[in-house]
C-alpha cells in the first residue's frame, strides 16, 4: 500500500510502498479515507528537535484520519465491516493505576499512533479494537476525519464550566478556533482570541469569536473595557505555547479564574506565581482527550448544532502532501486535509 513515511532523520517525507498492516485477534484494519495534518506532523516533516529525540525511523507518521472498517480481528463484537471509523491516538497500556480505574487518558505509558508506532498517513492503518471510534450519523467525512484535534479542543475548552463565563483564548491555531466555538455552543459570553496571525484571527472570527485581538497593535485591558467586563477573564485557554501569551493569560484573569493550559511552552519559560498564588488561580494541564468521553461530547455538540466545517481550508490528494504541509508551514490555514479515497 501507499504510506507517508518518516524514512530517516532529516527534512521531509517519502511516499512510498509498505506492507499491508496484519492484525490480530482484537485488532481492526481500516480503510483510510481521508486524513488532517497535525502541528505534529509537522514537527516531524521539519525535524525539529523534539521529532529528533522523538520519532523512530522509518515510519509512517499521521494520527487524524477517517475510515471504513475492511477486517475484523476474530474476537471483536462490537464493529462490523463497512462501519465509518476514527481512532483514539494514544495508545495505552491497561495495566496501570489510572487504566485499571478509568482514566485511561491518564496513562503512565501512553504510546502514539503514527509518532512511535505507525500511523494513518497511508491507504490501511491497523488499530486495537479498543481505540475506535465509530462515527453516528450524518457526521460529515471531512470533519470525522479531524475529531483527534476537535477532541483536544473539546477537552480544553470544557475543563471548566462555561456558561455565561468570558473566555481568554490565546493562540488562534486550528484548536484555539475550535475551542472558540465551543466556548460559545457551550454558553460563553464574551470569548476573546488573540493571535499575531491575521488569517488565523478571521478565522477564530468566522467560527465564533466575540472578539479577536492582534496583540502587536492592541492590548487586551482595552478589549475588557470594550466589552464592558471589569472583573477580567473567567476561565483562560491557552492554546499557544507561547511565554509572552501564557503570562499576558494570567495577567489577564479575574481573582479566582480557571486556566486550562493545551500549548506547550517552550523550556525556561518564567510565569509570574505572584499573581497565580495572590489571585487563587487554577492551572489545569490538558493531554489529549478523555478515552472516550470526550468522543461523546464532540458527537453530541455536533449534533446539537455546533459547525466547526469553517476550521477546514485546505484540501489536497495524498500526492500532493508536500502543498500541505507547504501551507502548514506558511501558517496560511486551518486543518489542512489529505484524501486517500483515490
């Protein structure tokens, strides 16, 4: 079959012919259908130094995608051939303390589809049982095929209770648009995004946004004032990674304010605890996305009326992945799709 692959350490990647993955008893094997391009792939194609320390090669990379179900391992009873599935990204190992008592998002030794195992950028991906998502109805392919980064979204944006809450949102990359929109479907007042990225801004705009906030030419005390709040943010998103944006997030909350942190910040970063500790605030670091109820808030929100289609930009067929991830890298889109349906 045709796969994306990581064949060795350095710049980009090779499409190329692997085998065709076999499963086992517990295992499904799916036809890819179509697939998102994550940040994390990105750092891959790049090599950045976390891929480096990372990302054994080769392998295939990709863990965003939608599929159909064409083999069953002979010890599933759930799935059936034909079923439209995702999959849960993080591998686990089910015999640890948090596994064994539920919290399986919480795993000691969390493996990742396509960063140390093989991955969906490819025309079959074989998965556990366990791991699949099968998708309800009338679900579009496009946005199925996301549901890993809408899941990061979803876990984010609900860590905290939301109605009637103002919402700090800082980094308007695909997840910080979708969290907009689920701030606001989850009953947000006033959600605020700030980015230094113009495009990235009007899409967070299209997809809810209250307010979007280019923070080289405005400063978010003046957007508070704007918006008529005298109390600062109630609950703080950050979605950035970015040192500058995390302490203009706390500088910004209301005394008692909840901060759910999804961006990774670069090494060193200093963070003022003065006004963490003064102003009782709560950090509450987001990984992934709960296995799987997450899964069935996404499902029910979209069910329920939320769109998030907006945050899709860019279509290519999996030939063409280099356009991809050529837009990734310019910081000119939203999801950015690859269709393996050919």
């Amino acid at each position: 079959m045709k796969a994306l692959v990581k064949s060795a350490p350095g710049r980009g990647l090779t499409l190329t012919d692997v085998p065709l993955p076999t499963i086992g008893d517990l295992d499904v094997l799916i036809k890819v259908d179509r697939t998102g391009i994550c940040g994390t792939d990105l750092h891959i194609y790049n090599w950045d130094a976390w891929a480096e320390k990372t990302i054994p090669t080769p392998l295939v990379i990709g863990h965003e995608f939608v599929g159909s179900i064409a083999e069953i391992g002979s010890a599933v009873e759930f799935l059936k051939l034909g079923d439209i599935v995702s999959g849960e990204g993080h591998l686990i190992c089910g015999v640890c303390r948090n596994c064994l008592a539920g919290r399986r998002h919480l795993c000691k030794d969390t493996a990742g589809v396509g960063v140390t195992s093989p991955g969906a950028f490819a025309e079959f991906v074989a998965l556990p049982a366990t791991n699949v998502w099968k998708h309800a109805e009338g679900i579009s392919l496009d946005v199925a095929s996301i549901f890993d980064p809408f899941g990061n979204a979803t876990h984010t944006a609900l860590a905290f209770p939301l109605l009637g809450e103002d919402v700090l949102i800082t980094g308007a990359g695909p997840i910080g648009c979708m969290a907009a929109a689920i701030s606001k479907h989850a009953g947000a007042r006033h959600v605020v995004v700030t980015d230094l990225n113009p495009q990235r801004l009007e899409l967070a705009k299209t997809l809810g946004a209250t307010r979007v906030v280019d923070v080289s030419d405005e400063k978010i005390p003046d957007i508070q004032r704007e918006l008529g709040m005298t109390e600062g943010f109630d609950v703080g998103l950050e979605m950035s990674g970015n040192k500058h944006a995390f302490n203009d997030l706390i500088a910004n909350m209301a005394h008692g304010g909840k901060i759910a942190l999804l961006g990774i910040p670069e090494p060193g970063v200093a963070i003022d605890w003065n006004a963490v500790v003064f102003n009782s605030l709560t950090i509450q670091g987001i990984y992934g996305r709960k296995m799987y109820e997450t899964w069935y808030q996404m499902t029910s929100m979209l069910q329920s009326g939320l769109d998030i289609s907006a945050v899709i930009t860019h279509h290519f067929d999996f030939p063409d992945f280099e356009k991809g991830f050529a837009a990734m890298n310019e910081g000119s889109c939203g999801k950015v799709i690859l269709n393996w349906n050919l």
